[in-house]
C-alpha cells in the first residue's frame, strides 16, 4: 500500500538512526521553527537563534545513536537546543533581552491596535524578564512554545513536580509584574 501519508515521530527517528538522510531532514523541517523559537527564548537575537538552532540539529544528529528508543524526539531535540542556545549566549558575554516572534492573528491591525499590541508584548517581555532564569526557562517551554508539562521537563532535564513548581511561582511573579500595567 505504501507508506503513511505522513510518517510519525518514531518511525522517522528509527529511520534516521539508521543513516536515512532523508528521515532526519523531514525531522528537521518539522521542528526548525519551534528550535528557532527556543533558541530565540533564550538568546534574544534571531541570529543566534538561528546559528544554535542549525548547530544543535548537527549535534542531535550526531547523538542519534544514544537516542532512547521510544522517547519523545521533540524534548530530546530541544534539550541539545537549550543548550547551545545558553553556552553561545554565555559566549557572546551577554545576557539578552528576551523577545517573542509573535505574529499578530489580525492581518491589518488598526494603528492603535498594533500600538497596544507592541505595548503589552514590552511590558510581557519586561515581566518575564523579572523572573529567575530557571521560572523563565519553565514558563517559555510550557506556555510559549506550548510543550506540556511532561515535555517541558524531559526539555530542561528536570522533574515534572519541579516543573509545575516553577511554573506555580513564575505564574504569580508575572501576575505581580503586570497587575500596575494594567491599571496604570
């Protein structure tokens, strides 16, 4: 009958671990953006972003072979993704404001919209950026780039009871930060 549509996760990690070229690279295709976007989390600069994404797909490549056989690809991926976001921000001797690609659900804003919009994305970044770096780190996985609980800690090498604590005490920390924002 021939092969599924769409292969899944598993299927094509099995046939990457195996040197099918052609497996890694739709593994790449699919989880290139939300690498960015991890990256960018955490270096604030696309081009950083982009270098840490790239290498860290090299780099997962390279680990296929140590790869646990039924786990998730996607926390995996984005573990080796932290990772050489933080050591190239390290590197770089600065610690970068965090910034969202946050594409805006109305395609021609009103000027005021857009205004307010860019205002309350400030003052979100402001916020988080207030947070300890390990509730910041929490926050982004899980409500940012949308991972679940499970996937944010298997991403950050942490206990899911860890996670919800930092995401618990992060949660309170913005609510804190923004309320004056909202009623000032």
């Amino acid at each position: 009958m021939g092969r599924p549509l769409e292969d899944s996760e598993e299927d094509l990690v099995e046939r990457a671990r195996r040197g099918n070229a052609a497996a890694y690279e739709e593994l790449v295709q699919r989880y290139t953006e939300l690498a960015f976007r991890a990256a960018y989390l955490v270096t604030g600069s696309a081009a950083e972003a982009e270098e840490a994404a790239q290498d860290a797909f090299v780099k997962a490549h390279r680990a296929l072979g140590g790869f646990r056989r039924g786990s998730p690809f996607r926390p995996w991926l984005l573990r080796i993704v932290g990772n050489e976001a933080r050591n190239r921000r390290r590197a770089a001797g600065r610690r970068a404001a965090l910034e969202l690609r946050a594409a805006d659900p109305t395609p021609f804003p009103s000027p005021e919209a857009a205004l307010e919009a860019a205002e309350e994305r400030r003052a979100l970044l402001r916020a988080l950026d207030g947070l300890s770096e390990d509730q910041r780190r929490a926050v982004a996985c899980r409500y940012l780039l949308q991972l679940s609980v499970e996937e944010t800690a298997a991403a950050l090498g942490i206990p899911g009871g860890t996670v919800k604590s930092r995401l618990a005490r992060g949660l309170l920390r913005l609510r804190e930060l923004l309320e004056p924002v909202r009623h000032g």
